[in-house]
C-alpha cells in the first residue's frame, strides 16, 4: 500500500476496531491498519474511502456543522442539537466539527475548486432587455482575541457575491435565489480570485452587461475588475447611491450646524440632485458654494467631500442607471455582510482568533449562498 503522506510503502499491521458515531446511534466495525516506517504514521484506508473523520460518519458531521454554523457552539452544546437530532455532544466538539468543516472548505476553495453545480444562470433582463448580472464585494470587522484572553486588533473578512435580483421596474420583488457568497480573511487579489470563480460556475459570461456595485473602499473596484477579466464583455461600475448619500448629510451637518431645517434642505436637494441630474451635475452645485467667511473646517470638509464626488463621478450617473432598470443600492452586499458575518460571529461578548473566523465565514458563506451549494458540499463528504 502507497502511503498518502510521503508515497512510501505502507506494510499492513492488523485489523483494528473503530467505533463510529452516527445519526442512528454507535456503530462498530474493523478495518486494516498500514504503518510506513519512512515517515512513521499511521493509516486506515476503509476510514479515508468512507470519509470519516473524529470518528464520525459524514451525516453526523453534517447536522453537528450545521448547528454551529447557525448557533452560538454553547447554544447549540446546550440542547438544540440533541432536540434536532438526538445526538449530543459538547460545545467543544461542535466547535471542532464546524471549524474543521470550515477548514475543508476554505482548502478546497483556496486550490481553486468550486463547491456545487456549474450551471449557467438564467439571467434577468434589465429595461433595455439586456441580461443582466451583479457582482459585489465589501468589508466587515470582526474582534478579535489574542493570547490569554487578550484583546487584539480586530480583522477584516471579505465579502464577496455574484448574484442575480429581479428587475427593479417589477412591482412584485422577490428574494434573491440565485446568489453565490465568499468570505473569509484573506487578501483582496485572493477574495477576488475565488469570487471569478463562482462568477464563472454561475456563467458570467452568458451576461450582456455585468453591474459591479461597491461603497468605494480603496482597492475594491481593481479587484472587481480582475474579477471579471475576460468573462464580461461589458462591465459597469456604479457606486452604493446611499452611500454618497451619507457624505451629503455628513457635510450638510458641517455646514449648517445650528439651523437643523436647513440642514435637511440642504441634503434632500443634493441627494435628490445627484439621483435626477448625476455626480457631474451636484460636483459643480457643490462647487459653486459660498465659503467665504466660513471656519476652516468646512473648508476642509468641503474640499473633502468634493473630492470624493469627483474621484466618483465615472460611477455616479445614477440617472442612467434608474433609466436601465439597474440596482443602485449595495443593499445586497450589506446584508450579506450581517447575515453571513455579523449574526454569527458579532453576537454579544464574541472575540475570535483567526483561524476560527476564517472557517466559519467559509462555512456560512457557503450555508448562505443558493441551497445546492450546502447541498453538495456534504453529497461530495459522503
């Protein structure tokens, strides 16, 4: 026999027993057990083909995975898993089950391997009839804790999504079905590599026009682009209108500080100016302000402001976008961000290490993306 580890002769030793933890209770069996003197391990070849791992059959592991990726390990320690299932085991062990669930994922993914179907999506259609697809990427922070229960700077896991929402010009919306996640700490060229590929698996390239929607973080559009490098024959970026909105309020709250009806008139008209008339239209509105006489800082917040209207203005001509029937807002992007990050791993009192915030933003990414991805992850397990 072949060792796995350094392709050395494994000899046969003997049979063992294993006792296997499953849904339908312990079950026993032997199999062959191979030594490789070059390397000194151990192997159970019956154990690799039948996939088991802590001693627990893939099923097990499924339900056990699935409990903490949805629950807090404590929670799901405490008495949801035996309810659900009848099986119990400690917080501890969901916790190693779940994270070495998350680590498998995040190795596949990382040699490049798409989890699930590859399965062109069929696209819908904006108000020019063009097929249209989304692809989206942001950040969130997660805390962290160093050694003996220290606390360390916290760390940003990436968000990535490719998906495929109802026309904006259709009265009745419906969920978002058709949508496949990344996540996890890791570079922006590597979220961005893992992203093409679920944006290839999903059939990018069967899209006429492809709509990249970011808050305008640093680097975020370059990764995108990247992303989309010779499956998408025209690419569109627009920047999160409610997020330009903000820096509207903010600076209106700068330059009005005491009259607070002035203030909101003052956002309202720039924000409905930039959704009506574009991004070049409210940079020369905001130019043309009177600032003579006015405090240093807000001169400094309105060179701010303009600048970041003009270094956004090529994605700012919201007027056009409304008219095509395209998604303006990265609202989908920021609830990716909650349900796949924050309602699991920023539950009061949370602090994570690394590694574990890496896994479980692998997992959830793949248990929030489209059904048949969980689906076949586990299908492949077993």
């Amino acid at each position: 026999m072949i060792c796995p580890k350094c392709r050395g002769d494994a000899r046969f030793v003997e049979y063992r027993a294993c006792r296997l933890q499953t849904l339908l209770g312990e079950v026993a069996y032997e199999r062959a057990y191979y030594h490789c003197r070059q390397c000194r391990s151990g192997w159970f070849p019956t154990d690799a083909e039948l996939r088991v791992v802590q001693r627990r059959s893939p099923g097990q592991r499924e339900v056990i995975s699935l409990v903490g990726v949805v629950e807090a390990f404590e929670q799901g320690g405490r008495g949801v898993l035996q309810r659900l299932s009848g099986v119990s085991v400690s917080a501890s062990t969901i916790r190693r089950v779940t994270e070495a669930a998350g680590k498998d994922v995040a190795e596949r993914r990382s040699r490049g391997e798409t989890i699930g179907p590859e399965a062109a999506w069929e696209w819908n259609r904006d108000a020019r009839g063009r097929r249209t697809a989304y692809i989206s990427l942001d950040g969130v922070t997660v805390l962290q804790q160093g050694p003996r229960a220290a606390k360390a700077e916290a760390r940003v896991a990436w968000m990535g999504a490719v998906f495929n929402p109802q026309p904006t010009a259709q009265k009745k919306r419906r969920r978002v079905w058709d949508r496949r996640y990344v996540s996890g700490l890791m570079p922006l060229p590597e979220i961005g590599r893992q992203l093409r590929r679920e944006c290839d698996a999903a059939g990018l390239s069967g899209a006429d026009v492809v709509v990249a929607l970011t808050d305008g973080g640093n680097g975020l559009e370059d990764c995108l682009i990247e992303a989309v490098r010779g499956l998408s024959r025209d690419t569109r970026f627009i920047l999160d209108f409610y997020h330009a909105s903000e820096h509207l309020v903010e600076f209106a709250k700068v330059f009005a500080p005491h009259d607070e009806d002035r203030r909101k008139r003052l956002s309202h008209a720039w924000c409905r100016m930039l959704k009506r008339r574009g991004g070049e239209t409210l940079l020369k509105e905001l130019k043309s302000l009177d600032l003579a006489g006015r405090p240093a800082a807000v001169r400094e917040a309105h060179r701010q402001l303009t600048g970041y209207v003009a270094g956004n203005r090529h994605r700012m001509n919201y007027p056009q976008y409304v008219k095509n029937g395209w998604e303006i807002g990265s609202g989908l992007i920021e609830s990716a961000c909650k349900t796949v990050v924050n309602h699991r791993l920023k539950q009061s009192g949370m602090r994570w290490k690394p590694p574990g915030t890496n896994e479980l933003c692998h997992l959830r990414a793949l248990y929030r993306s489209e059904r048949s991805l969980w689906q076949a992850y586990w299908r492949s397990t077993a």
